[in-house]
C-alpha cells in the first residue's frame, strides 16, 4: 500500500516522516536544499524534450499530446472480451490492454486437466488464432494499439496478433502491439513462469530481436517494476530491480550481434502509482533520468529517441481495500493524478472492485473517466512538468536517484539480476518488505482509512463481476470442434519445424507465426517449449 | 497456554496463479508465531500438495488462492484426503474470497476462512485452537 511512516508527538504533530525507500523528508525546503544537493539544471533535469529527459522525454508533454489509456480488459471467452473491448473504444478509451486467463497464460489449452476451473476467469481464454480472430473483430490494427499481458508465452501471443492482423488484412509493418514479456519480473513476483531462467530469457529476446527486423511498430518487451512494487518491494526497489531486469536482455542482445541502438528504443516500462504520491513522483523523474543515462553511459546509445524512458505509470491494485471499496475511487484519482503529474505517457487504473475481483464494465468505465477528467477538466494538459524546480521535490529526486543506484549495486554485487533470482535473493528481499509491511498496517504503524482508522464495521454491498462456468463449455467445445476440422498434417509439420527451431539458436518467431496460421493450440506449442527446454525449479525460500 | 508440539503447516499454492505475496507473508508470521512453516511453491497440483503434507507429516495445510476458484480447488482437497485416509490433516485457506463463500468452505470440511487483510493473530489463534 506504500504510505510512509510517520513518527508523531505528543500533540499529534509529525516529528518524522520515512518515505518507504528510505528518504527522509523534512518539514520545509528551500534553496539551500538544492544547493546542498548540488542542483544544476542542464545536468540535472534539461530542457523537457532533453537529455537527460527527467522533465519529460516530450518537449510539450500533454501540450502535443494527451496520456494513452489502456484499461485492462478481457474475461470469459474471446466473444465476451471483444464486447468489452469495443464498449471500451466506444467510451473513448484509445488503446487495448488483454488479460488473458491462467491457463493461457501459462501454456495449458482449456481442456487440459490443470485449465479446470480458471478457463475465463481472470482473463480471456485463448487457445488458437481462431479465439484471436474472434476477440479482435472488428479492431482497427494500424490504429489501435495492443498491449499483451502476457510473459511465459508472449513469443506465441505476438507470434499470434501478426497472424491475426494479417488474416484482417493488416500487413505486420502496421500492427502495433507490446506483449509484456517479462519474464524475470514473473520469477520475482506474479509468478506466471514455465521455463527455466536461460530459455526464458532467450523467448524474451526473440521477440525483441524478431520486432527490431519485422515488426517496425511493435514494442516487444515491457519491463515490470510494477508486479515487484505489489509483491512488496519498495519504489526504489521496483526501479532498481526493473533496470538490472532490462540490462540482462540488452546484455543477451548484444551477445547476438545487435547494437543497443538498434533496440532500446523498443523497451517500455510498467511502474506502479500507489503508494505516497511524492515519492512516487521522484521516482518516475528520476527513473527517466537514470535510464537515459545508463543507455548513454554504460551501452553508447546515441540516438536522442532510443534514450526515452517510455511506459505505462499506472494500476495501483495493492492501494485498494475491501473495507469502504468506494475510497478505492478516490484513492485511484490520487494515484492518476501523480502519474499525470510524472508525465505518464500511457496510463491504466485499476478499477475500485478489484479488490475483490476483475471489474464490472461500470467500474472500469469509471477508472477510464478518471483519467479523462484529469486531462479534460482539471488542467493536467496546461503545462509540461508542473512541479520542476520545487525545492522539495527536485530535492527527492535526486535522492530518489541514489536509492535506485544502491538497489541495482546491490544486484551488481551478486552477480546480476538472473543469479540474483536464481538464488531466490531479490524473491526473499521482497517477500522481507511486503512481511514488515503489513505487520506494520497491523500495529497501526502505516495508516490504511478504512482499514486501521476511521473504520465503519458493516461493508456496503458493491455489485461485482461474476464468473460464468459457461464459458468453459462453450470454449472447449469450440476447441473441440476446431481439433477435429483444422488441417492436423499442417499442424504436426509446423510443430516439428517448431521443435527444430527451439533446439537450434535460431529465432522461434518465424515459426511461431506458421504455428498459429496451421491453428496449432497454445497447449500444443507451449508443449514443445516444455519438452524442449523443461521447466523451472523455483529456488526454495524458506 | 502451552502446546505439547511444535505445529507444522505446509503454506501452499494449489493452481496456476502465481501471486504469492499473501502465502509468503503468512509463512512468515506463522514462523514468527513458533510454527514449523513449509512452502510449497508456486503452480502445484492438489495431489503434489498432499504428497508433500504426507512426505513431511504436516499438521495443517493452509492453501492461498487469489483467483476466486477457492470452492473447487477446496472441494478437491477435502475429497481427496477423505480418499487418503488423511482427515486428520487440517485444511485453511486465505486469500480473495467473498464473505458468502465462508460458510459454503466451512461446510466441505475447511477449518479456517481467511480473507485477505485478516490479522495474523486471528489466524494463528485459530490454527494453535484446533489442537
């Protein structure tokens, strides 16, 4: 949840306060502050549109062009989802952001024993391009953008959208997508991991290496702070740990030959909102900062374009409670509001019932006029970077800046991010935070309302989403029917090709793609990834 | 009070979901409550959960499950260690699960219903009052 701690009085007055990163802050700033911190403007913040872009990587920000939204949607089966999507562009919302189910997420069909009982549930189900053509009917491919939350098997989902695009006839040059195809975020948190570390990594630069050559508007790679910073890792930590997560695939990329400014320009991040709104400011400025400088720095990138921090500032699903479920609206406001005021390029909030679980339509609409009304009415769009030269807040910047620095040595130190989760470190750093966290909610050490204070007793009753077990039917038969009338000759040649492929160093993309046009299953290709290359043996962590 | 043992209890993740903060929190608290705490790690199969309470003689499984399909994933533990032979092993779960689901789990045989944001004590309350 993130709030700091306040150390009080005892007339109740704030003798403290420790943002949870570490920083301090103190009761009043001013220019001596910045002097002692060294502050120099060139170097320091630029020009918004400059290097090294803490500011804004835009030179107008909102000026030129409003934030992108991206509700998270998708459930039950590829006909209820593509509802959803439209009604979403319909209330105004201008880009897509899929939830897939469990067992797609994790390489399973729907009929397969360990789908029972999750087909639809948290996600659309999706096991063959057919679902893919359903759920993107009617969906302008060359001008709505797709974000794919999707890690262990994003080769296969990326492979599947160009299949889909094309079959719309939509050439892939087109297509805009960003499956989220972090892999090692899901080894710290989130958990929807198959493959072993080296594999998993290798599929994650595929994609990158397949976009770069193929797939011109394609961003293939997010890179999640965001699920670390909700399984209890602090702000620094989320960025720390997301840069050293980055580094690792720069490092593979280049191991193949390719020249960082090739590529980086493709990555985009996913940082979190919740928690207290300054710190969070500090950390999306200085995050753009520190990775403009790490680009130029330590990889010669020297394209202005390719040193842009872009990303999704959003979600702040461990803010929301049960208890009072409406002060979620409120909370996701304040929330939007600093990743408005972070210069957030594309947003999405979590919508107040995701407390409980996926939203209603009603809910997510709200979330979505959330975002609209803070560019539409409150004046988010007047100037860029409203808060530069704040001596508080250029203040914690610039510490903000030295925490992020500590977390990535302290990774450095070990070997890097892939030892530093294949030994379970930053797993049982995190687990640490998110223990002394809530036993600091419980003793009433960080403040939750609703939860700790100002409590109400009775809950409201709010309606929610429900799941349908329908959906299962209806989807396995259609899988059922598509096993029997697909052209099974096609789909065993391809899966052999596709098995070559991922014995060799070549990239699987290519054969992926043929995959999916034979209408092989999700199931069927994840299999000959889990022959392949096995499965991971989590590090035991206590 | 005093207790004759030390109470051992596997914290496990039955299911693909992989949201395991919850299920690593309460292992530590149960520890820090001077439990014996397995995990189980994530992704694991309802017969992978009972081999590992058979193999470490556990006293409690404690399941967490997020996605919301607690009552299936409940009702198949409860089968099957009345199957086994093994209805001296205590099944709790925690997680995201409705107030109405309480008394649906509670009637299939699960001895404690957590939801998520309930305090340790009150779960290391109830698991030391079932011995």
């Amino acid at each position: 949840m993130g709030v700091a701690k306040y150390i009080k009085n005892q007339s109740d007055g704030i003798d403290k306060v420790i943002y949870q990163s570490g920083i301090e802050v103190k009761p009043c700033y001013g220019p001596k502050d910045l002097e002692d911190i060294g502050f120099d403007y060139d170097k320091d913040l630029g020009d918004p549109g400059q290097y090294p872009f803490t500011r804004n990587i835009h030179p107008q920000g909102y000026r030129s062009r409003a934030w992108t939204t991206r509700q998270y949607t998708g459930f039950g089966t590829p006909q209820d989802t593509n509802e959803r999507f439209k009604y979403m562009i319909a209330h105004g919302q201008n880009g897509l952001n899929v939830a897939f189910d469990l067992p797609t997420q994790m390489g399973y069909d729907s009929d397969s024993p360990q789908s029972e009982g999750e087909v639809g549930r948290v996600g659309m189900a999706v096991d063959s391009l057919q679902d893919f053509e359903i759920a993107f009917k009617d969906i302008q491919f060359d001008k709505i953008g797709s974000g794919l939350t999707i890690n262990a098997v994003a080769t296969i989902m990326l492979a599947m959208y160009q299949a889909t695009a094309e079959k719309y006839g939509y050439p892939k040059e087109k297509i805009s997508a960003t499956p989220q195809n972090d892999i090692l975020k899901e080894m710290i948190g989130r958990g929807a991991w198959i493959f072993p570390v080296e594999p998993s990594v290798r599929l994650v630069c595929d994609t990158i290496e397949y976009s770069v050559k193929e797939l011109p508007r394609c961003n293939p790679v997010s890179i999640c702070g965001y699920h670390i910073r909700e399984s209890g890792a602090t702000p620094s930590q989320e960025v720390g740990f997301a840069f050293e997560i980055a580094k690792t695939y720069i490092d593979n990329l280049v191991g193949r030959g390719l020249a960082p400014d090739d590529f980086v320009g493709r990555f985009s991040f996913n940082l979190n909102v919740f928690g207290n709104m300054w710190e969070q400011i500090a950390k999306f400025r200085a995050a753009r900062k520190l990775w403009a400088k790490l680009l130029k720095e330590e990889y010669g990138v020297t394209d202005k374009k390719n040193l842009f921090l872009r990303g999704l500032f959003g979600g702040g699903g461990s803010g929301l409670t049960k208890e009072q479920p409406e002060n979620n609206i409120i909370r996701g406001a304040y929330y939007a509001l600093a990743a408005a005021l972070s210069g957030a390029q594309t947003t999405a909030l979590c919508s107040f019932d995701e407390a409980f679980t996926i939203p209603t339509p009603r809910a997510a609409l709200l979330s979505l006029r959330t975002l609209e009304i803070l560019m539409e009415e409150v004046g988010l769009r007047d100037t860029v970077d409203p808060l530069a030269g704040s001596y508080f807040v250029e203040t914690i910047t610039k510490e903000m800046e030295d925490k992020i620095k500590e977390e990535m040595l302290r990774v450095q130190k070990i070997g890097g991010m892939t030892n530093a989760i294949s030994s379970g470190y930053i797993q049982r750093e995190v687990a640490r935070q998110a223990y002394e966290f809530e036993k600091s909610l419980q003793n009433g050490e960080i403040i939750k309302v609703g939860v700790n204070k100002y409590t109400e007793g009775e809950q409201p009753d709010v309606d929610l989403h429900e799941y349908d077990d329908s959906w299962v039917n209806t989807q396995i038969s259609r899988l059922k029917e598509l096993r029997r009338t697909r052209d099974n000759r096609e789909v065993s040649r391809s899966l052999k090709a596709l098995e070559k492929t991922a014995k060799s160093e070549n990239n699987v993309m290519p054969a992926l793609v043929d995959c999916c046009r034979a209408y092989a299953t999700v199931g069927e290709m994840t299999g000959v990834f889990r022959d392949v290359f096995g499965e991971w043996d989590e590090p035991c962590l206590f | 009070m005093e207790y004759k043992k030390r109470i051992r209890v596997l914290v496990a993740k039955p299911g693909l979901d992989g949201h395991d903060r919850g299920a690593k929190v309460i292992a530590l608290a149960l520890r820090d409550a001077g439990m014996e705490v397995l995990y189980s790690g994530l992704h694991q199969s309802i017969e992978q959960i009972i081999a590992t309470a058979v193999q470490e003689s556990v006293d409690v499984i404690g399941l967490s499950v997020m996605t919301g399909a607690h009552l299936p994933i409940c009702a198949r533990l409860m089968k099957m260690l009345r199957e086994k032979d093994l209805s001296d092993v205590f099944v709790v779960v925690g997680g995201v699960i409705p107030q109405n689901d309480i008394p649906k789990l509670e009637k299939i045989g699960v001895k404690g219903v957590f939801p998520g944001g309930t305090r340790f004590e009150v779960i290391i309350d109830s698991i030391r009052a079932l011995f």
